[in-house]
C-alpha cells in the first residue's frame, strides 16, 4: 500500500494559490491607479528644490505656457512641451513631460523622458518615482525593486515606496526582503489591505506560519468574501499540520463558487487523509467536474490515492468518471498508469482474469513496464503458475528500478516451493542493494525455520 504524502498536501496548495497569476495578488489600495494615489501624483507637478534641479530665469516662462493645462489638459501639455524642449533644457521639464506621458498611459515615452531626468540630475527623486510606477504597472518587477530603493535612499520612503518595493520583491520570491519591505509600509499605513496582504503572505513563504494565519485571519474577518485569503491561510493550517481547518477553508472556497480543480482534489486529499472516505470522492469527482483541459498526471492521483487506500468502489467509480473526461490522445506513459491503475482495481476485485485482461497487452505494448511484470508475477504466483511467475520476475529483475522487488518477490516464490535456501539467496542479493526492516524479518525467519 502507498503511503499518503503529507508533503504533496502541502506544496499542492502552494501551487494552487501562486500559480494562477503573474503576480502574487492585485493590488487595491496601494495600487498606483488608486484614486487616493492618483490625487497625490496629480499633485506632483510642482518643485522640491533641495532634491531636483533648479529651473532657471529662462525657463521659468515655459512653466508658466503649460501649468494651466498639467490636471485636465495633460495632452495639451505634453504638446506645448515637446515643441519647446531641446538638449539643453532643464531636466525638470524632462520630468514633467514623462509625468505626463504616465498620466496618459505612454509608459514608454514616459520612461524615455524620465531617463533622460535622471541622466541628467541622478538625485531626482521624483523622476525615480515615476519610474517605480511604470515598472510596477508593467511588470517590470527587477527594475521596480531597483527604483524604489533609489526612492528611499535619496529620503522617499513612505507608504508607497516600500509597499511597492515589497510587491515587487514579492513577486520575484525575495520573500524575506518583501517581509521587511512590507513591516516598514505598515509604519506609515498600519490598516492597509495590500500591506497586511503581502506581508501575510511574505510571512507563509518564510516558515512563520503562526503569524500567517493570524494576519490572514484578520483580514478574512474584515473581508470574508477574497477566495484567495482563505486559500493562503489554508497554506499556513497544512504547514501546522491544522487539517481541520484547512477543509474548513477549502469547503468556504468552494461555496463561494471559487477554487479550481486542484483546490478541490487538495480536500479530496485532506479527506482522505482523514479517513473520511465518501466527501473525498465526492470532492475528486468535483475536480474531474471543473471546467478547461485536463491535467491527465493530476488527475490519475487520486485514483492512485483511492486504490492504495484499499477503497476499491471508491476507485472505480472515479476511474469511470476519469474515463469520461480523458482527451483523444494520452501519452505512453498515462497509458501505462491508467492500465494498472485498472488492473489493480480488478485484482482487488478478485477477477484475476480481467485484470491479466488489462496487463498482458500492457506489457505487450512496453515490454519494460516494471510494475506490471511485477503485478503478472504476483498474479501467477497466486494461481501456483510458479514458472509464468519466474519468467515474469526474471524480466523486471533485469530492471534496476524494480530489481529489488523483483528479488524478494522471487524469495516469496520459493518459499512457496519450499526452496528456502533459493529463497535466501535471492532474499539477501536484495538486501545488498537496498536494506529493508521488513525483508531483513522475513530473512531472520526462514533461517529461523530452517
């Protein structure tokens, strides 16, 4: 019987919440199209002359020309300044120009102007804050990171500085820098859902899994209808080995219409572990349900799951369901899976014919498939057919993969002829390759027999 992994519970999840966007989660209030940041960058325009360059007699007239336009005309504005600026303007009105061209959604054109900015005066801090946001909004995360702490080292870090930062090392799994980054938002914006957000989370991908979940338990209390939310503190309760309340999380998922066929074989798993047998098939059949393609690998594990748990009508009811759904054209491999997973089910059954039905054309097909030389042998070895069974055994053996197994399925089969000195030497040849508590018993008493 295959042992159930607790780790697959774990880092399926993992997968399930990360996986299914290109960025850890979107942003709400700190995004930079937030209204409340949108006001503030409007209110950028002006000039902080201890950290940007100094706009000089002559160009003071230009400002003036475009400064009427700068809030509800942006691209009047930007037309009266790419009419005026040269070489030799003044990096404020660069500035200016790619702050407008952000506003407009050129990132482009605006990262060009901001560049030049910051070529021209590289203490202009603004100009890398603008940059910051480009980045951030073009998932340019890399440069993001690298913005921003140009940001905080010339004295900008706020709110948004290192909540973005912390975002964007988020996002590039720099999660112990993402946790500090997000601690110091939260000085400035202690109440702020992405900040607790990313911060929850940063928490769960370095191991303070207590934290997580009372971070995540906060804000499911604030709002309890982010599928999301539940999904990672579900994270934190499998890596506490808390698996009640990682159903319960799955089972609020599932009832809100969320989740996906991976989150729903996640609590047949957790079910299952649980030896709760009927919801567990229940929620596998709920995954083999969702609709989009088929992961055909994914969905053979629960079926793999069923039958080394012994639960045999379970098994097949969901090898029928799986057979309905399966595409035109599996791979040799998946083949190969769902032909023994059937064959075990039929053995199980104790129909020995059907399940030989299954494995000769299997091994017939791929000669080299070691699991079913090894389930032939043993189905030979039942019905006393001790030379079929040999045959079978000799063929796997010469399988580094299955030579163990092999050897003390051909020390079994000499006992069963009463060959016991036959019956050790293959015995202890297993050994040699792989030391087992349980062979070594079964060695300590034949001998003792003898």
């Amino acid at each position: 019987m295959k042992r159930f992994s607790t780790l697959y519970l774990v880092s399926s999840l993992l997968t399930l919440s990360l996986s299914h966007a290109a960025v850890p989660f979107q942003l709400t209030d700190s995004s930079p199209g937030s209204a409340e940041f949108r006001e503030r960058f409007l209110g950028n325009y002006g000039m902080l002359s201890e950290l940007e360059p100094s706009v000089s007699v002559q160009d003071k007239p230009l400002f003036v020309r475009v400064e009427p336009f700068l809030r509800n005309n942006p691209q009047q504005a930007i037309q009266v300044l790419e009419s005026a600026l040269n070489n030799e303007s003044s990096p404020a009105f660069r500035f200016l120009l790619g702050s407008l061209y952000y506003q407009t959604s050129r990132y482009g054109q605006a990262e060009q102007n901001l560049r030049m900015a910051v070529k021209a005066f590289p203490s202009f801090r603004r100009a890398y804050r603008t940059l910051g946001l480009i980045y951030v909004q073009n998932n340019r995360y890399p440069e993001a990171i690298t913005a921003w702490l140009k940001v905080i080292s010339l004295g900008g870090g706020d709110a948004q500085s290192y909540g973005l930062l912390g975002y964007a090392y988020l996002t590039e799994g720099k999660y112990q820098s993402a946790l500090s980054a997000y601690q110091m938002a939260r000085m400035f914006k202690p109440d702020s859902v992405d900040f607790r957000r990313g911060e929850a989370q940063s928490l769960l991908e370095t191991g303070q899994y207590r934290q997580a979940a009372a971070l995540f338990e906060e804000l499911i209390a604030e709002q309890p209808t982010v599928p999301d939310t539940w999904l990672l503190q579900a994270n934190t309760f499998l890596q506490l080995e808390r698996y009640d309340e990682a159903i319960a999380n799955l089972e609020v998922v599932h009832s809100m219409g969320a989740g996906s066929r991976d989150s729903r074989f996640l609590l047949g798993n957790l079910y299952l572990r649980a030896e709760n047998y009927r919801p567990a098939l229940q929620a596998y059949q709920a995954g083999l349900s969702q609709p989009g393609e088929l992961n055909v690998t994914s969905a053979l594990k629960p079926l793999d799951y069923l039958i080394g748990r012994g639960l045999i009508a379970e098994s097949r009811v969901y090898l029928q369901d799986l057979q309905q759904r399966l595409p035109a054209t599996l791979t040799p491999e998946q083949q190969d899976q769902l032909a023994l997973a059937e064959a075990q089910i039929e053995r199980r059954s104790d129909d020995s014919a059907a399940a030989m039905a299954v494995l000769k054309p299997l091994v017939e097909r791929n000669p080299l498939q070691g699991e079913a030389l090894l389930l032939i042998a043993e189905l030979e070895l039942e019905a006393e057919h001790y030379e079929e069974a040999v045959f079978y055994l000799q063929r796997a053996q010469s399988l580094p993969e299955h030579k163990v197994d092999a050897l003390v399925a051909l020390g079994r089969l000499e006992v069963a002829r009463d060959d016991f000195a036959a019956a050790l030497k293959h015995l202890r040849a297993a050994q040699e390759i792989e030391a087992r508590t349980g062979v070594a018993r079964y060695i300590r008493s034949i001998e003792q027999a003898l």
